[in-house]
C-alpha cells in the first residue's frame, strides 16, 4: 500500500531504491531497536544478496551491523511450505 511505501521510504532512506523488499525494512528497524552489544538473527529472501536494487542496503548492513555470520541454508526440509528460497 502507499502508507507502507512510505514507511519503507523513512526507514530505509538512502537505501529505498527500486521495488524493495519488506524484510530490508523489517532488519533495518530491528537493527536500530537493538541495544548496544545487542544481537539479531534473521532469515530473509536469498535475493537480498544478489539484487541490485539491493546494492545500497547491503552496504549500509556492513556499516552499521558487526556481521557475524551470512550463509544460504539451501533447501533442507527446514520451512517446506517456505515460498522463497
């Protein structure tokens, strides 16, 4: 909808760019709920790490998060009703 559009647009700033994707909203919020030495884990469409329009968000994950970890599970039985990889 046009009020979520928006509500992208103020969270991801600089970041919106393209067709985004809802969860690049939902990470970036939860990362800036997070308390100082704060963690989060998260799953996410596998597409985040290869779409272009997600170029920007992934640069500004590098920046803000101390990444611990970023792996592709693949496809082990793990959420078989799943509808992205």
């Amino acid at each position: 909808s046009s009020t979520q559009r928006e509500q992208m647009r103020e969270i991801l700033g600089k970041a919106y760019q393209g067709r985004p994707d809802l969860s690049m909203s939902f990470i970036t919020h939860a990362l800036a709920a997070l308390k100082p030495g704060g963690a989060l884990g998260c799953l996410f469409p596998a597409s985040l790490l290869s779409l272009t329009g997600a170029a920007q968000w992934r640069q500004d994950l590098l920046e803000r998060a101390g990444l611990r970890m970023l792996a592709s599970i693949g496809d082990f039985g793990l959420f078989e009703y799943a509808l992205v990889q």
